[in-house]
C-alpha cells in the first residue's frame, strides 16, 4: 500500500506529527505548499494534516478540490489543537469542513497540538490577541480558558508519538 503524509503547519505541532507518521508507516511526507494535487492519483493512502484555527482546518480546502479523484482511496484527515478535543467541538469543526459525502469517505482524528504565541504569525496573533481579551472578560473561566490564558505566557506542547497510536493502528489495518 502506497501512502503519503501531507501537511500544513503553522508553528510546528503538525509537522512533527507528519514526519512520525511518515517514519512509522514508511510514507512519503509532503508538505501542501509543495504539493501538485495530481501528485496524490498514484497513492493508495491519503494522510492529511492540518492545524485547527477557529473552527477552520489549515490547507484542507486545497486537498479537498481533488476529492471527487481521490474518494475511493483511504482518506485520513489529522487536527490538531491546543485544546483537549472535546467531541462536541470536534463535530463542529468537521461539519464545517466537511460535506456528508466527504465524512463519509474520511476517517478523522483529533492530535493534541501545541501554543506558542511567540510562533505565531502576525495576523494569528492579533486574532489570539483578540480572544486573550474575550477570555479575560469572562466570569466563570472554564479550565479549559485558564489554560488557554496560562499558555500565552508559557508555551505548552502536547505532541507526542503515543497520540499517534489509534491513527497508525487503523493506517495498518487498511493493509490487511
């Protein structure tokens, strides 16, 4: 089974976790600046990767162009986020990523990201600028926002290679 890792990482989290999956399934590892979607016709595997902001998945609109091409083969989306990934937040985003026919040919997953202010882009900052000041004004913070807030003065990472176990596993059964 011919597979490929694609990616678009802002600050780092998803690369990392692309070059793991790359190395762990023997994949080739793209990242979606380099990319010709016409490239992706001779993979069996399709492994897409691409941060959360918002409700948005970084560089997804760009992958799914071609997905009318590439339906039949094994799609996998990875998120990822600062967040714990609460699963009522996580269909938010894919309702709003995905049609029901795409959802029904993508098999996702949520991979715990990162926050680091510091890494982000000009505009990206000014939007967490933005939501620093919505949390702040908050009553009742949930542990989540206190985090969120902690976070702008300390960076967190929460990629690790274990996140990666319940996608690899059903990467590998594709094969059987």
């Amino acid at each position: 089974m011919k597979t490929v890792v694609i990616y678009k990482s802002k600050t780092g989290y998803v690369k990392n976790y692309a070059e793991w999956i790359g190395e762990d399934l023997g994949a080739d590892v793209i990242e979606l600046d380099d990319l010709n979607t016409d490239d992706l016709l001779p993979y069996d595997t399709i492994i897409y990767g691409g941060g959360l902001y918002a409700v948005g998945i970084n560089g997804l609109d760009k992958v799914l162009k071609t997905f009318d091409d590439l339906k039949y083969k094994n799609i996998i989306l990875y998120m990822t986020g600062a967040s714990p990934g609460r699963p009522e937040v996580l269909n938010e985003v894919l309702d709003k990523n995905l049609n029901a026919e795409q959802r029904k040919y993508i098999k996702s997953f949520y991979l715990r990201g990162g926050f680091e202010y510091e890494r982000l882009g000009f505009v990206d900052k000014r939007l967490m600028d933005l939501l620093k000041l919505k949390l702040k004004k908050k009553k009742d913070l949930t542990p989540d926002d206190q985090g969120m807030l902690n976070a702008y003065n300390t960076p967190v990472d929460f990629t690790r290679k274990e996140n990666l176990k319940e996608l690899l596993d059903y990467v590998k059964s594709l094969d059987k």
